[in-house]
C-alpha cells in the first residue's frame, strides 16, 4: 500500500516532492506540478470556503482512504477518516471544508490495489442490485446511484487491517472493509450480510448473543457494535447501514457471559470469575450484580434519551473487563463498545457514565462517525449534560466533579480538549438552557448543531444561540463566566481566592487608600474565555469612590465590573457595568473592606483580544483631544513617500489649567499646552498610514520567477527626549495603530516654557516577501514582516507646562 502527505495550512503554500507535503493558502488558485509517485494529492483550487484537491491513485482500479489529524505524528491507522472509496478512475476530486476551530490539518491518502475477486460493478441502478464479494453480500437499492458503480470488499486478518484491539469480552477473526463507489454514507440504507463461523461460538451464550456485527471507529481505536439478525443455517448476519467502513464479525469470548438489560437497550457481558471493587462503599459486590446496575443504566438512559426526542440505537454493548486490562480512559471508546473496569467510583458515578456513553451511540445517529474526532470538546460537553440533565434530572449547576475542581476553567477556550475541559463544557451548556428563558431546549439546540459538516463548531454555536434567543453567545458567556467564579451556589462552591488550598489565609491585593490609580490589562486567548481580577479596596472613611475606565481594546473583548463583599455570596452576580470600547467608564461605590472584581471576557470564536484600563479615584480631572503630523522620507532610489500619523492623547491626573492647542503644521511637531502636576498620565492612541506611496511591488529575477513586496508603516521606537522623568508603555492593537502611555513623574524646568515634554516616534517601512514563485511554479512561501530596510524618519510632538 502506497501512501502520500497533505498538509494544510492558512498564510503558506508549498509543495516538496521529497517531503510529500503540500500547504495551502484559502484564496489562492495554484497549479502544482506533477508528482511521480502514487498516490498523490494536488490543489485544484482553493476559495474562502475551503479547497479543491485531485487525488491520484495511479494504475485504477483502487480502494482509496484520505486520514487526517491535527498533528502529522498522530497520521496512521488510527487518524480519522476524511473519506474513502473505491475508484476505476486514475484521478478522483475531493473537497475539503475550511476549518477555524483548528485551521491546521495533515492528510494521508493511501491506495489499495484490487484483484478481480475483491470488486465487481453495478451496472442497472433503476434497479435494486446485489453483489458478493469475499463472502460479503453487499445489496443497494434502487436510484442510489446514477450510472454504473464499482463495489469492492478486503477481507484482511484485524492485523493486516489495522483493528487490532487488545481488551478480552469479543474478539474478532477477520475484517471486510466495504466500498460502494465514492460515497460512505447514504440516505437510503444498504444491506449487508457477514460470514460468520460457527466453530468461533461461545457453547455457554445464546447464538443471537454469542455473535455481533460492528464497524471499526478509527479515530478512537474501537469497534461499534450494530443490531443484526443471525442466520444459524446460513452462517451469516444481516444487517442494514447508512454508512460503510471497515467491519467485522465479533465473538463473545470463551468463559464470558452476557445479560440482556430489561427492555434490550444493552447486552453486557462479563467473566463470571471477575471481582469487582466498590471504591466508595470500600466493598466487594457479584459481577451478576455490577452487570445488573450497567444494563438498567443502560435502560433508564436509554428511555430518557427517547422522551426528550432523540433517536435511540438498539442496542449496546458493555463489557466488564478486569482494571489491568485497560486504563481509567478506556471506560468507553467513544460512540463503540463501553469497557468498564471492574472496580468503579459507586453506583452514582456509574450511572452517569453508562448514561454519557450511551448518549454518544445517540450522537452516532445524528453525523457522520468519521467527523467526531474533529469536535470532540462539544460532543463530550453534551454527553456530559445529556447523562446529567435528561437522565439523572439536575439542572444547572450540574455539579460535575472536573467544572467543580478547576478553577481555571474560563480561562481555556471552550474548544479545549485536554481530557478534562471538555466535559466540564456540559456545565456552561446547563447554564446555557437553565438561563436562556426557555428559548433553548436541548433537543433543538443538538438538531441545529449537528446538522452540519467539519465548519467552526463555535461559530455553528454563536448562530444557533442568536437564531434562537435573540441574544449573542457572548451575553450567556460573560454571565456564566462571573457566576462560575463568584457564586457558591454555582459550579464552584469550594472556590475561594481569599483562601489557600490549606485554608490558609492567602495573599490579596490591595488598593490602598492612597493610591490614586490603579492600571489593569487582560490578553484574552481567542475561543471564549475569560479573567478574574479583584482587589480590596482600602478606605479612609465608611466607603470610596472608584471610576473603572477602558483605555485599550482590540478585539472583541469585554470587562464586567463587580464589587462583592467576601466571595461568600449565594445568588447570581449582577455586574454594576461593562466596559466594552475605549473610553467607557463605571463609577462604583466599594465599602470599606470590600473588593472590587473584574471578569475580562474574550467574545471571538476565533482571535485574541486585549482590554486595559485603569481604576482611579472619581473627581480626578481629565482633558483630551486630538493630535497630527507627516513625515516625509526616501522609499527607495530617490522615490520620497509620505506617512501620516493620526491620534488622539488624554491626561488624567493633577491638572491646573489648560493653555490651548496650536495649529499644526504637515512638518513640524504638534504642541498642546497644559499645567500639570506630579504624578500625572498621559495616553495617547496613534493610527500611521502611507499617505503617499505604493503599498506594493514587484521585483522581477528572471532566473528564479518573481517576488511581489508588500509595504506598511512601521513603528521603531517612542521615546521622551526632554524627561527623563517620565516612564513610557507600548502596546500595540493592529498593524498601523499603537497606544502609548507617560506617567509624568516630574517635568524639567526648561526656560521660557514652564514644564516640557518632547515625544518622539520613529517610523520607518516594514517589507513582507508575499508571494515567491521559482520558474516550475512549485515553490511558494511567506517570509513575514521584517525590519525596514531603507532607513526611517523622525516625528516630534510637544506638550508644555507653563511656570506657575
């Protein structure tokens, strides 16, 4: 079997022959040149909405599958499946959707050569047709297809195919792997009929028992077990499929055992020899027993799942294996057979697992088994309130022992998968429904959802909760954010930053009653997250005053602002405002001995976000106002460019008397005159642009192809030169746009001119290698913005403080 790489990636495009990989740009349209080997993939095209790849398998006919996985170490037999087929064509055309979530995918394509005993054709599709293969009775109905369809079946040993899996309860001989064309999944269901061998049957269980059909689930390494009908004289199972895979006969292990849960939502079969541990009863109980609490679990959720509208799968199966045998994680293989150890965290906590793994057999009604991997943070999240909410009956908070235990929950992107997170997630979907009025109901929020490809999940999420409630996700986030943190009624009842994890006392920080001002900053990572700031306010009298104001925000960031007592409250936190833009302000009134907390909310499915701002005493003046210039220097062989610097700049603090602002000139620095005294901040927020030249070019190398540079103003470097005094911060929102701040410590005597400030920005033309092409067209690449290599220019601005 051959094999080839695809790498895609937003920003790069590149193709090595050697490597085998391939990275893409989303909006370019690039020829690539052909590759010898096969099979290969190729960029057809490539738009806003995802690529167009040719994959070529070389001498047809073939039995191909495309794998993909977020990291090229995880590529193998265990990746996911983007898609599969068989092909009597040398070329087939694949699209693949653009992803945000995880914008960064590997693929491997491999390709099977088939013999003429492992394939045939459909030629009549008016007509229902069936066709066997390998011993494989593959039967599709009528109007599936349009024209004539290859089928094939490779029977493989489970080693050969890559199946292999290593847990005693059902074993499996030999593997089919079934392909109808190139299509996997259909709106009408196939039938299929599978050998079996009669000499593999456990003698101790019922035929219909002692053997199961089930299909491989790549991505987690596991068999999912489907209802079929046995046929005792025939050998063979029959079953129906909306979808084709590798599949395979299994066969309940010598020694094993199997009961049948009451209303045959669940098959659990166990070694009767088994010991199982009670860890919080500290007791041994019968596995007959354990299996009985697994297969009315098993019933009970099974039935709730249905009352709430879900389609329900037949059956089940859960397996009691010995704890040696698997680790804690392989309680279930997702959307497969469920492994369960035989020690287990009481019957509470088993209940809830039965529940959740058998709500993602639910999930495997509704998509396409192959895509879970992709979104596994939503689909654990909904499990985890599925088994919760529809079948134990809690309603926010769920309590769930991972949400109740981390506290840095918020701060991690609601996408996160660590193993943890991801079920945690179930606890911001309970607040979700529990909050949202009734406007969302579980059922049609999962409809919405899953009735979609591999697109952004989060973004999926933000237009199913506007469509349905009205509001943006960001409104139930933000809430859900502070009551995590600040009600202990919530998902965090043990939760107290004023503590310790001893119960010690813990280190607070203070705003003292002398200290003025106070400066924040939050970097939001992009995803939906969120910070927790708090102080105690310190106050000479009874209360203080405080004025909350935002002086930065890029991206869609956000600040609630709380004043709690002693983080011991028991009800929902209202916020006493929000800071949104640049320039809001709360004004809250903090008790003597209270603290003032601020949730910094990121609201972007997708980017970072920062918001700073200070908190200052009220009554502290202010004056703003706006500010100007140009410089003007040599691009490049005697071409002059132009670059205009715009802005606005703000001081706070200890302000005597304002002077006036003169008129300036395109060339000369701008002066603003003000009194001012110690202690005293200015801000300013500068936007810089090319007023005057290209913004691109092109340099032509005739050996090579060609290099298309871009331009943009690039700030060097701000600096006081007249006040040594003054202490200077930076940081930069967008290309072109930077806020700078001077906390004026003292202002020199400089005679004539009272105080004086002098402050100076350098700029100069930062230059990126867009697009470079060698003679082939096979090469292209980035470079990224790099220092400006034509030197730089100089602008001034003055401010002035007049001898009192």
């Amino acid at each position: 079997m051959r094999a080839a790489s695809l790498r895609c990636a937003p920003g790069r495009s590149l193709v090595d022959p050697v490597l085998r990989c391939l990275f893409l740009t989303l909006g370019l349209s690039v020829p690539l040149t052909s590759v010898a080997q096969t099979p290969h993939l190729a960029l057809r095209s490539a738009g806003p909405d995802g690529f167009q790849l040719t994959l070529n398998l070389g001498q047809p006919p073939a039995f191909y599958t495309v794998r993909y996985a977020t990291d090229p170490g995880l590529l193998g037999p265990a990746a996911g499946v983007w898609t599969s087929g068989v092909s009597s064509a040398a070329e087939v055309t694949l699209e693949v959707p653009r992803r945000e979530d995880n914008p960064l995918l590997f693929f491997q394509v491999s390709a099977e050569p088939l013999g003429a005993g492992d394939q045939s054709e459909l030629s009549q599709p008016e007509v229902e047709q069936t066709t066997t293969l390998n011993g494989v009775t593959v039967t599709v109905p009528a109007g599936t297809f349009s024209g004539a369809t290859p089928v094939a079946v490779l029977a493989r040993p489970p080693e050969a195919a890559g199946t292999v899996r290593e847990i005693p309860g059902l074993e499996t001989t030999m593997t089919y792997e079934v392909q109808v064309g190139e299509q996997t999944r259909f709106e009408e269901p196939l039938q299929l009929e599978l050998p079996y061998d009669p000499e593999r049957l456990n003698p101790d269980v019922a035929i219909e028992d002692a053997v199961t059909a089930a299909y491989w689930l790549p991505e987690e390494g596991n068999w999912v077990s489907v209802a079929s009908e046995v046929d005792p004289v025939q050998h063979r199972l029959r079953l129906a499929t909306d979808h084709l895979s590798i599949w395979a006969v299994r066969y309940v292990a010598s020694g094993y055992r199997v009961l049948k849960s009451d209303l045959l939502h669940a098959r659990v079969a166990f070694n009767p020899e088994d010991r199982v541990f009670d860890n919080v009863a500290k007791q041994f109980i019968p596995v007959q027993d354990y299996a009985q609490i697994i297969a009315d679990a098993a019933d009970g959720a099974a039935e709730a799942y249905r009352a709430a509208g879900f389609e329900i799968p037949e059956e089940q199966w859960f397996v009691i294996v010995d704890p040696a045998t698997t680790v804690e994680a392989e309680w279930a293989g997702r959307s497969g057979d469920v492994y369960i150890p035989t020690n287990f965290e009481g019957v509470d906590q088993l209940r809830y697992e039965i529940g959740h793994e058998l709500f993602h057999a639910v999930q495997n009604l509704y998509y396409n088994v192959y895509s879970a991997g992709m979104r596994k943070w939503w689909h654990e999240a909904c499990a985890t309130y599925a088994s919760y909410a529809l079948f134990l009956g809690r309603s926010y908070p769920l309590r769930f022992p991972f949400s109740a235990e981390r506290t840095d929950f918020c701060n991690l992107p609601l996408s996160t998968v660590n193993d943890r997170h991801e079920y945690a997630t179930g606890e911001f979907l309970a607040f979700l429904f529990a909050k949202s009025g009734g406007s969302l109901d579980f059922k049609s929020h999962f409809d919405a959802m899953e009735g979609y490809g591999l697109s952004s999940t989060l973004r999926r999420l933000e237009d199913t909760v506007r469509a349905k409630t009205s509001n943006q996700l960001e409104r139930y986030y933000r809430f859900f954010a502070a009551d995590y943190w600040l009600n202990r009624g919530g998902a965090l009842p043990k939760f107290d930053p004023l503590k310790n994890a001893d119960g010690t006392p813990a280190g607070v920080q203070v705003i003292p009653a002398d200290e003025r001002r106070h400066d924040f900053a939050y970097q939001l990572t992009g995803g939906y997250t969120a910070q927790l700031g708090w102080w105690r306010v310190d106050a000479e009298g009874g209360e203080r005053k405080l004025v909350v104001r935002a002086d930065l925000v890029s991206g869609k960031a956000l600040v609630d602002v709380h004043v709690v007592k002693d983080f011991s409250g028991t009800g929902f936190p209202w916020p006493k405002g929000t800071l949104t833009k640049v320039g809001d302000t709360v004004e809250v009134t903090v008790p003597a001995g209270h603290y003032l907390c601020l949730v910094a909310v990121n609201c972007d499915s997708t980017a970072d976000s920062l918001i700073t701002g200070t908190i200052r005493d009220a009554g502290i003046s202010e004056l703003t106002g706006n500010l100007s210039g140009r410089l003007r220097h040599t691009l490049n062989d005697g071409v002059w460019t132009d670059l205009k610097i715009e802005g606005t700049w703000r001081i706070e603090g200890d302000i005597r008397q304002a002077l006036g602002e003169s008129e300036p000139d395109d060339w000369w620095p701008h002066l603003v005159g003000v009194q001012v005294g110690v202690d005293t901040y200015v801000d300013f927020e500068l936007t810089y642009t090319l007023s005057n030249a290209p913004t691109e070019f092109v340099q032509v190398y005739p050996d090579i192809g060609s290099d298309v540079v871009q331009l943009r103003p690039h700030l060097l470097s701000a600096a006081v030169t007249r006040s040594e005094a003054a202490v200077v911060e930076r940081q930069e929102i967008s290309p072109g746009r930077v806020a700078l701040r001077f906390r004026l410590q003292a202002l020199p005597d400089v005679p004539g001119a009272g105080g004086h400030l002098v402050f100076e920005l350098e700029f100069g033309l930062a230059t990126r290698s867009l697009l470079y092409r060698n003679s082939a067209g096979g090469l292209w690449y980035d470079s990224g913005w790099t220092p400006p290599p034509w030197g730089s220019g100089k602008c001034q601005f003055e401010f002035y403080g007049e001898a009192e």
